[in-house]
C-alpha cells in the first residue's frame, strides 16, 4: 500500500526553525509544510499590508525558506505553506527571490489566494457568531475578513506540478489533508477519506505540541530534549491509516499520551469537527503504540461538508493601557498591594476613562484572582501589574504613567518600571455561502 511522510515544520507564526531543518535533512519526508497563521495573526497581516502592499506575509517567511530551499529542493521535498498570510502573491515573489539568491533553478511556486472577502462582509450585513451581533456593529473598524478555504486550490497547485504552495487562510488540516487527495487520488467527496484526513492534520497542525512539548509537566508527565525538542513526522498510508513518529535522536516523545492531548486540542465536538472540506468525526479514533515514538492512529470518518465557510473577521476593538512595576525584600507584598491602592486611587482622580480594569499582584493572584490567590509566607518579590482597556489611546497611555510614577511617588524599593499603550485587534467570525468565495492559484517560475 502506498504511503507518504508529512513532516510538521512549524505550529505558529514564530515557531523555532530548527526542527524544519532536521527534518527536511533527516526526515526522510516526502512534503514539510509550515501551518503559521492563526486568527489575529491575519489581521496584524492585513495591517501591514495596507502600510505597505509589498508586506502582509509572514515575517519569519524569509528565514525559514533560506533555511529549508535548497535542501527540499535537492531531495524533491515540496514545501506547503500557509505563510502567505494577507499577501500570497507577495510572498511567493519573496521565495522566488530567495531561490534566485541561493542559485536554485526550476523551482515552481504557486501563490493561492481568494481567502480575501472582506468586500462581501462589508456588503450585507452578516451575524456575528460569537456575540449575536451584526458586522454593521462594527462599522469602519474591520480590518479583515478571510474565508477558511480547503484543500481544492492547494490540490490544483501540486496538480500544476508546484514545489512551493503558499496559501492564505487555509484551514489548518487541509494544508496535510491536500498531499494526501493529490498522492492518492481521494475523492473531493469519500467523506470517510477526508475524515481520516482530517485527523491527520489535526495532529500534525501543532508541530512540537504532540511530540511532547506542550504536553510536558515535571514530576508528572516528565519530557527529555526540550530544549532540542523535534517535530512530528506523519507517515500515512492510502487507507488514511497514520503513524506519528519523530526524527530519530531528537528531542522529545512520541506516545499514546501526547497523541491523545493534542487530538483533544480546540475540539468541542469529538463527532462533529467542521472543516472546509467535511465535517470529520474523530470519536471512534483509535491510538496504539506501534514502537519507540511510534504511534499509530485509526478510526477517524467524516460526512458530507455544510454549505457555509467560516470567516474570521477582524476588527479594531479598543486600547489597552498598561503599567508594572517590581518590589523585593521584607515586606515586599504589602509594598505592592499598597502601590496597586495609590494607582487605583490616582486613575479616579484623573478621572481616567476606561470600561474595564485589573489590579494584579503577579505571582499571587494576576491568574485566578484574590479568592484563589497564594496563601502562607508571604514570597520575597512580587511585581504588580495594572490594565485597563479604553476607548482612546490617549486615556490607555495614562494607565502606564501612573504606575511609573510610583517610582518617586510610591512605596519605597520600586525598580523595572515597564508601562505600553497598544491597539487591541479582536477577532469574530461568521458563516459565508461557499458560493461567495473563489480562489485562484499563481504559479512563479524561479
């Protein structure tokens, strides 16, 4: 039966590097694909664009793909990427460039766009899933608007004998899911393939989360080699059956465990898991260890896809203002609890505006709060940390200066004054007919 090896280059925009190396000279893998994109990542990209059209990829394209080219290019590794972010296009004339400067030759790389649909939400109103609202709520603050597409322009990418994909907003399995259709010929409609499929980028999606690195506790679920912790490998065969396995000698652990921690990740609904593509069910998914950090996973299917895509919708929020400062030695808590009552004081005599404040002594109670808070001997430091969100900039940035001005005007011993005012991006999504969302693929020569 044949079978193919994915290996997982990346779980998030500013994941380590390293591990995509090793495995593209030791992994024996047949695609690296780089998953980079999350929700505010985009529209943090979308803003870069609009300052300067040549941007909106990721930052780390760069580094990663003079760091892996030349190598895939050599072993005939083809590289899927979601690193495209708001500006594809762009970031496929990056890697062109970056193939050109490492003196590579009869590379193609392809640039899928169409997750773009920020026209079409500002055209109609559109429900707002997580608050009830309307997107008319939010008038000239949205900045984004992409559809999570699947794997049929990524599928019509390596068709059109691609090296490098570079997509936008791709639902993050369909990135491993479209090698899988494209090696092995699936229907864009054998439900139960896609589900198993599904599975499969799931688990890989994350990189060093099901390898150990997310998954380790000391004392309780001990991990070796963090600190050089390797990436997973996915080997999976026809029947979409899948082993999780890992670079021979690197860090970490592949085990039943790690498998079963990551296949629980953002999944409310073990039976209905929405993609692009199909709707998979993973409750009968079956886990057995096959050998050294060698897991083989089963029992995923799916049904028919709906005939909506999500979008996720983003949009400027608020401001949020913030203040710390640190106290040490003998008495150091009381210090800071004191320090917290002169800015709270100070924020109402200013009469500072905001719709939302938190007063935190960090290590005590900035997580759960004072209910649940550390009891017993009082710690020899604390660092207290003041937020609050605001309408204005301006308002946010006098939340800082009140907590630095705790320096000269506050309990005795403050150091490592830190305060910054920031735009806050938010993120919602809606349900789009997938009739409204096209995509097209570019192919570059390098």
């Amino acid at each position: 039966m044949k079978s193919i090896r994915i290996g997982s280059g990346a779980g998030y925009s500013g994941d380590r590097i390293e591990p995509a190396v090793e495995l593209a000279e030791k992994g024996d893998i047949d695609y690296l694909v780089f998953e980079c994109l999350a929700e505010r990542t985009i529209a943090l990209a979308q803003q870069a664009k609009m300052k300067n059209p040549a941007l909106g990829y990721d930052p780390l394209l760069e580094p990663r793909m003079r760091a892996v080219l030349a190598t895939c290019k050599a072993k005939g590794i083809k590289i899927v990427t979601n690193m495209g972010a708001a500006n594809p296009e762009a970031g496929a004339r990056k890697t062109a460039e970056i193939a050109k400067s490492l003196g590579l030759t009869g590379l193609k790389i392809a640039a899928v766009s169409g997750d773009d649909v920020i026209e079409a939400i500002r055209e109609t109103p559109h429900r707002l899933e997580e608050t009830g609202g309307s997107t008319t709520d939010l008038g000239n603050r949205i900045v984004s608007a992409n559809a999570y597409f699947g794997t049929a322009p990524i599928v019509e990418a390596l068709a059109q004998g691609a090296d490098v994909v570079i997509t936008g907003r791709a639902a993050d399995p369909a990135l491993f899911m479209a090698p899988l259709i494209r090696e092995f010929g699936w229907a864009v409609d054998d439900w139960d393939k896609l589900g198993k499929g599904t599975v499969v980028g799931h688990l890989l999606e994350c990189a060093g989360q099901v390898t150990g690195g997310y998954f380790a506790d000391p004392g309780v679920k001990d991990v070796e080699g963090l600190g050089r912790l390797g990436f997973p490998i996915g080997e999976v065969s026809e029947d979409g059956t899948l082993v999780v396995t890992k670079v021979d000698g690197s860090g970490g652990k592949v085990t039943p465990q790690t498998v079963k921690e990551q296949l629980l990740y953002e999944l409310h609904d073990p039976k209905n898991y929405f993609q692009p593509d199909v709707v998979a069910d993973f409750s009968a998914v079956a886990v057995e260890e096959i050998g050294p950090d060698q897991v083989r996973v089963t029992g995923g299917t799916g049904r028919e896809r709906t005939g909506t895509l999500k979008v996720s919708v983003g949009y400027i929020d608020s401001y949020v203002g913030e203040g710390q400062i640190s106290y040490a030695g003998p008495g150091a808590v009381a210090r800071g609890k004191l320090a917290l009552d002169i800015v709270r004081e100070r924020l109402a005599l200013m009469q500072v505006k905001t719709t939302e404040l938190r007063f935190d002594l960090i290590g005590i109670d900035s997580l759960h709060g004072q209910a649940r808070g550390a009891t017993g001997a009082d710690p020899y430091e604390v660092r207290i940390r003041v937020t609050g969100r605001t309408d204005t900039l301006a308002e946010a940035v006098k939340i800082g200066n009140e907590v630095e001005t705790l320096y000269t005007n506050g309990p005795a011993g403050g150091g490592g004054a830190f305060k910054s005012a920031r735009e806050v991006v938010a993120v919602q999504s809606v349900l789009l007919p997938r009739a409204l969302v096209g995509s097209s693929v570019r192919i570059l020569e390098a």
